[in-house]
C-alpha cells in the first residue's frame, strides 16, 4: 500500500524527485496521510488528492483532498 499526493486537475503523482509522473507505481510514497497532506499544502498545485494506492490490485481509494500554496496573481 502506498499513500501518494495526486494533482486533481492533471490526475499525476508527486515523484521521488519533486517531478510529476502519470505513473502512480513511481509516485513518492509517505508513511502517513498526515504527511503527505503536510508536503501537499507547500506544493504550487490548485488542488490535491492524498490516494492510497495498492499496487497489486492497481486500485486507489481518496484518503484527504485539499489546496496546494498558489502563487499569487497581482492584479491587471
């Protein structure tokens, strides 16, 4: 079982190497949700999935969800 952080809107998975992957088996794994929700909200995402995937079954179950720090847009 792996807890993965997921972007909603792309539906990739945060990697090992602070890259985007479309390949859930090489998404960065956390210990907890807590922890993955934690290095979630400091990610530059909208929004975020906290997933627990197995990968013997290759199924995923929602754990959490919430917003990763956006920048900023200064006014036009």
């Amino acid at each position: 079982m792996n807890i993965l952080i997921e972007d909603a809107e792309t539906l990739e998975y945060l990697a090992g190497n602070g890259k985007w992957t479309k390949n859930a088996a090489a998404g960065k794994s956390f210990r907890a949700t807590e922890a993955a929700f934690d290095v979630a909200k400091n990610e530059p995402i909208h929004n975020f999935n906290i997933v627990c995937y197995i990968p013997q079954t290759k199924q995923f179950v929602n754990l959490d969800h919430g917003q990763g720090k956006v920048p900023e847009t200064s006014p036009a």
